[in-house]
C-alpha cells in the first residue's frame, strides 16, 4: 500500500495528496510524461506535485546523499525529505502558502517564488539551480524512503530570511536585445516541445499541454528584469497552440512497408517489421537527445547527461547504455541531427 493511503491527520503528506492536480503527470522514470487519474498516480514513483495553476510546493534537488545538511547550515526544515535508498539523493519538500500561477496571476510572486527556490538550492551543497520542481520524486511512493518531519506551512519571506534568493535565472543570452531574447525563448522552448507534444495529446488534454509548455517556458526565462512575463505567456502559447494543432513528427505507420502484399512468411514480415520499428525508436530517440543538447549548447552549458535526461525525458540510463557517444569530448559547438548516426 502506498505511503498517500494510510491516513494522517493533519500531516505533510495529507496536505501533499490533498493539494495534487486531479490527473497529474506522472509516471516509474523521471519523464512522467502520463496523466492519470489521482488514485493512480498516487503510486507512481514520480509524480506532478503543484496544480497548473496553484504552486503548494518548492522542492529541492540533491545529487547527493546529505539530505540533512539543512541542519548545520541553519536553513529551514523541509517538511518532507524523499530519498533514494540506491544512491542517497533526495528531494527536499517544502510547504509554501500557495502562490496562483495561472495565465491570469501576477507575475511578481512566481517570481519571488522561483528566486526563494533557487537561494535555497544555492545554499545546500548539491542543490541543483536548474531544477524547476515541476516533476518530482512521489512521497507517496514506496519505492523511495519518505521523511516527514513537520507540517508548518511557510511564507516565503520566512524562507527569504535564512538564504540569499536568487532573482535571475541561469541564461547565457549575451547582449540580445528584447526581440533576440524572445527569439531565443521560442527555439529552446519549441524543441523540447517536438518531444513531448505527441505523447500528451495521445493521454492529456490541451490545458494540460499548455499548462506544461508555460510551466517550461518559466524555467528558460531570461534573467533580465526588462523581459515581460507577458512575453513569456504569449510566447509558451504560441508554442503550445502550434505543436497541438500541427506537429506530427516522424512517427511510423502501421504497414509503412507494405510487407502484407509479399509473399515472405509472416515470421521474415514480422522479424523485418521489428527491426524496422527498433531503427525508427532508435533514430527518434537520437533526435530527442540532439534535440536537448542543441537546446543546452544554445544558453552557453556545457550538456550533462542529466541535464539531456530532464530535457528530453530520456532516462539517463538509456542515455549511458545507448547514446554515450552523442557527449563525445571535444564536440563544443551545436549538433545537427543530420550529422548524428543512432549506434
């Protein structure tokens, strides 16, 4: 039975299931890129933990097995610490009173939200800046080891106190004027669109697909205070509203080969058939990661495995076992999926 279903009064993790979208994302690997409905979801290992519209939660990503050093440090107490027993890290929950993050909201309290989040991870040895926490290990789960250690609720001036926020997002744009800025938005935030879009629409609703791509686009804003968060709402549903209406990708079709009008026996149509459908994942899955790595190279990174896995929804795994030679050493300048072979 998972950890949401035994009944705590008054606890973290009934705040945590009680404040959950009615169908988040979710999913058994870090891209958790199904929606399904609640009950389900529950037990997934990753999960969508803040609603479209309404953010309950900052968590923290630790690549590392110090899931309490918040104690020495003097910062706050989580309310939650969910780890993974195989290598230690964890993320770190912290209840917030909720901030609205609607297309309607004011812009000032995401931001404030966002920079408290990322002083946070500043402070902890192992936070990761580039986290956005909108996909998150599940305390539900029990394939992780959950801690609850409090249920306060905290204002974000309260955790302002004790860190430095961080008010400008890690974006390399140089000197770009408004116009370039803008156009640098819409290329990151388009490709990463072309990977997902397919999936969502085949188990999602188009709120949701939109709420997703805004949600992306706040993580690529740029740093400069001059830059509109009107830009980056009309520029996540320009994005959002042309991938739902019009993107395709290169998906196979069923019979594309037309092996039914020969005359091979089935087992040499279905044999060539698999392989054929195993080159099309293979060479699509190469694109994906192309694809973040571009994205990456793009605002100045160099591209980490992780960093291509949370891109691209590609599990890191995966990336080592199959797609190693794509992070070659010495390759410093963008890729072309034209110039890259699946191996």
């Amino acid at each position: 039975m998972a950890v949401g279903l035994k009944k705590r009064r008054d606890s973290a993790l009934d705040r945590f299931y009680d404040r959950l979208p009615y169908k988040p994302f979710c999913g058994d690997d870090k891209a958790a890129i199904l929606i399904r409905p609640l009950d389900q979801a529950a037990e997934m290992a990753y999960i969508q933990p803040n609603a479209p519209e309404m953010a309950s939660w900052i968590v923290i990503d630790l690549d590392h097995s110090d899931s309490w050093q918040w104690e020495e440090r003097g910062i706050p107490a989580p309310n939650l610490i969910v780890r993974n027993p195989a290598n230690g890290h964890s993320h770190l929950y912290y209840a917030i009173i909720p901030v609205c993050t609607s297309e309607n909201a004011r812009h000032h309290p995401i931001r404030y939200m966002q920079a408290v989040a990322r002083g946070l991870a500043a402070a902890l040895t192992g936070g990761d800046l580039d986290y956005t926490g909108r996909i998150a290990k599940n305390p539900l789960s029990e394939v992780w080891q959950t801690t609850e250690i409090h249920s306060h609720e905290y204002e974000l001036g309260e955790l302002a106190d004790s860190i430095e926020p961080i008010s400008k997002a890690w974006w390399s744009g140089g000197e770009e004027d408004s116009r370039g800025r803008n156009c640098a938005l819409f290329n990151c935030l388009r490709r990463w669109a072309y990977t997902v879009v397919l999936e969502v629409k085949r188990t999602g609703t188009w709120e949701q697909w939109h709420s997703l791509v805004l949600s992306h686009a706040e993580t690529l804003q740029p740093p400069q205070d001059d830059f509109p968060y009107s830009e980056i709402k009309a520029t996540a549903k320009s994005v959002a509203k042309w991938c739902w209406a019009n993107y395709t990708g290169s998906q196979v079709n069923r019979g594309v080969m037309a092996l039914d009008q020969t005359d091979l026996p089935l087992v040499n149509r279905q044999r060539l058939s698999a392989r054929r459908t195993h080159k099309a994942r293979t060479d699509a899955t190469t694109e994906k990661l192309v694809r973040a790595i571009n994205s990456i190279v793009a605002t100045g990174k160099r591209p980490s495995k992780a960093a291509v896995a949370r891109l691209s929804g590609v599990s890191r795994s995966q990336i080592i076992r199959g797609y190693g030679h794509l992070f070659d050493a010495g390759k410093s300048v963008a890729y072309g999926v034209h110039q890259i072979t699946a191996r």
